[in-house]
C-alpha cells in the first residue's frame, strides 16, 4: 500500500508501528521462563522434582517479589483432562534478585503440594509474575505421567519401644519399574492404616540377574541387596519412617554378597567386598535427592 498522506504523517506512522513491534517483542522477551522434568515418567508418590529457569532479558538487574496478592512464582498443574489441581503449598516464596543477563534456576518437588498421585497425564506450565510490568510469563507446557509399578516385596512390621510412633505400623514394599533403557528398584514405606505414605524413591538401577533379597533387622528396619550392574550389589537400609539409613556398594569376589542374619538379629553381608563408602544419614527423614542412589 502505498502512502498517500504528508511526509511527516507517514514518518509518524513508521515510528508509531515499529514502537508498538518493539513493545510487542519486548514483552515477550523481558523475561524467559523454562522448565524440565528429569524424565516423563514416575510412580505414585515418587518425587516429581521440575527445574524452573528464569531468564532476565529487562537490560536492567530485577527483583521478583509478590505484589498486590500477586504471587511471583507459581505453576499451574492440571489433569490428563485439563481439570486444574490446586497447590496446597502455604509458605510465600522469598523474593530473588536476578542479575540482568543472568539466569537463576529452581528445583521444586511438585508431589508434596499437587494431588498428583493417580495414575495418569499431568501437565504442567510455570508462570512467573513481575511486578515491575503488572505481567506473567509463561514456560512451555511438560506432560508427565504417573504410572504403577510392579510389587516383588511387601511386609508390615510394627515400630519398637522406645521408637517415634512406638505401637504403630509401617508397610514396607518394594516395586520395580521399567523405563525405556532400564529397570528401577523402588521402596516405599507407609502406613495402610491411616493412608500416610512416608516416602517412595528408587533405590538404583536393577538388572535382570537376580531377585532382590529383603529382609528385617532386629529394629524392624529394612535391609534390601540387589544387583545394580554386572557383579556390582547395592545394600540399603530403610528406616521406618522411609529414611535411607545407608547405601553400600559391593563387588562380586569369590561369592555374590548374601542378606545374613546373626544370632543377635542383625542383619549382615556374607561375601562380596565394600566398593565404595556408606551413606549413612542418620536422620530420620526420608533422603534428600543428592543422598538417593541415581537411577538414570
């Protein structure tokens, strides 16, 4: 189309369109937000750990922080049929300060706060809010799914005398799960009585060489020993509230390591040699993700 108007029309015209495109890119560019999952698929109450990426793009250093009932950092989760599922999170999240140029990543565990425990799709967006602009920004949308797994173990053994929650329960069971380029060993422990689950992780990579062997300590804590990669053994101790009291790593020697019970009650290890130094936390709560054997 060709300008039919005064030249200095015209040239008010072009400033206005390329003032409103710079707005527009501007805007979409001010601050990027990404986010990823480790894998796209988990079981019930396994951690669903997103990593979040917030890009600053302003030019300028910027300070996120909620404003007016506005909260800066969120996600938005919603089932395999686009029904939203509500955080049940209560603690604000402390405003960040973000260097221009820079970019700040987060790690959020999702299955404390989300109901997202059925078998299933979910999807998940993360926004970010800055108040400087009265603006969110979006990432992409990620699909994961929770799916089941398959139970090799399952025994109920009451807490002892003297133990948080003595006279109650707890359940422990151990699933594998296959994913595309390998199999997962998981422990879970929980009450079935009152539905509380403690804790559901992987204990590391199994191969098809044998079946796990478990049994019961004298303190009615979990001792699980299987194999994790040709003539390597895993030996973990779960507590029972689902801590990992510790981790071993042994090698095949003249004999595969065996469970072995002593007269005492404790659980030992016949054969194999220690490859590499326990975990051993200690705590009793269920392990952080760097104290958890990896399993990708």
């Amino acid at each position: 189309m060709n300008c039919r108007q005064s030249p200095s029309r015209c040239t008010a015209c072009a400033l206005f369109a390329a003032c409103a495109l710079a707005a527009i890119t501007s805007a979409h560019a001010q601050i990027q937000v990404e986010v990823k999952l480790k894998r796209l698929q988990y079981i019930a109450y396994e951690p669903v750990v997103a990593t979040v990426a917030i890009t600053n793009n302003t030019g300028r250093d910027i300070d996120l922080h909620d404003d007016a009932g506005q909260h800066w950092f969120g996600f938005e989760v919603s089932g395999g049929e686009g029904q939203p599922i509500a955080s049940s999170a209560t603690q604000p999240d402390p405003p960040l300060h973000i260097d221009s140029s820079k970019t700040v990543t987060r790690q959020i565990n999702l299955s404390p706060v989300y109901q997202i425990q059925d078998f299933g799709t979910y999807h998940l967006r993360a926004n970010i809010y800055f108040a400087d602009l009265g603006k969110y920004f979006y990432s992409q949308s990620k699909a994961f799914q929770i799916t089941d797994a398959r139970r090799i173990f399952q025994r109920t053994v009451g807490i002892p005398d003297g133990k948080p929650g003595a006279g109650g329960v707890r359940t422990y069971t151990l699933m594998t799960n296959t994913f595309p380029d390998h199999t997962s060993l998981y422990v879970r422990v929980e009450d079935k009585g009152s539905g509380a689950v403690y804790a559901t992780y992987s204990l590391g990579r199994l191969i098809a060489f044998d079946e796990p062997h478990a049994d019961i300590d004298r303190e009615n804590q979990l001792h699980v020993l299987h194999c994790s990669a040709p003539r390597t053994w895993s030996h973990s101790t779960v507590g029972l509230n689902g801590e990992l009291v510790s981790h071993d790593t042994l090698l095949e020697a003249k004999t595969r390591p065996r469970l072995k019970r002593s007269a005492e009650g404790d659980i030992v290890i016949s054969g194999g040699i220690l490859d590499k130094p326990s975990v051993r936390t200690g705590v009793n709560t269920a392990p952080k993700l760097s104290e958890r054997p990896l399993d990708d």
